[in-house]
C-alpha cells in the first residue's frame, strides 16, 4: 500500500514596489500619477509610495492627504525649499 504525502502551498504574499515621485507645485499631476500606479498594483497593498514634496507647497501636501484618504500606503517626505 503505498501512502501519498501531499502539501498545500501557502498563498505567497504580494511583493511590495516602492515608487519615489519627487513632486513640486502640480498636485493634479501628482493624482493622476498616484491612481495610475495604484490602479496598475497586483494588490491594493502592494504598492508604496515615497513622495518627496517642498515643507512649503500646501496644495500638493493636501493633495497628498486626500490620497492617503482612499488607502494608499504613502510615505511624505518633505524638504526644506531651495
């Protein structure tokens, strides 16, 4: 009699991709770059974003909390202006 060992492979993890997009005054370009790359991601929580945005440009900062609103995992990183 012969006994047939058998496993189940453990549903793999989605690989996470880490995008930096460096940004500066165009928070519409920004949104649509961020829904492009997310609409495109295997997994909603495949995707991470690093944006590096000026301390001082306030309209793409909102705009970056209005993304972060819908589940996007972001990461801000922000620097002094030049």
């Amino acid at each position: 009699m012969e006994t047939k060992l058998t496993a189940e492979r453990p549903t793999p993890l989605p690989t996470t991709v880490s995008v930096l997009l460096p940004t500066r005054g165009r928070p519409e370009w920004l949104k649509e770059s961020v829904m492009s790359l997310w609409s495109q991601a295997a997994h909603p929580n495949a995707l991470e974003l690093i944006l590096k945005v000026d301390e001082d440009d306030e309209p793409t900062r909102k705009m970056v909390e209005e993304l972060a609103t819908l589940g996007i995992r972001i990461i801000l990183w922000c620097s002094p202006s030049l």
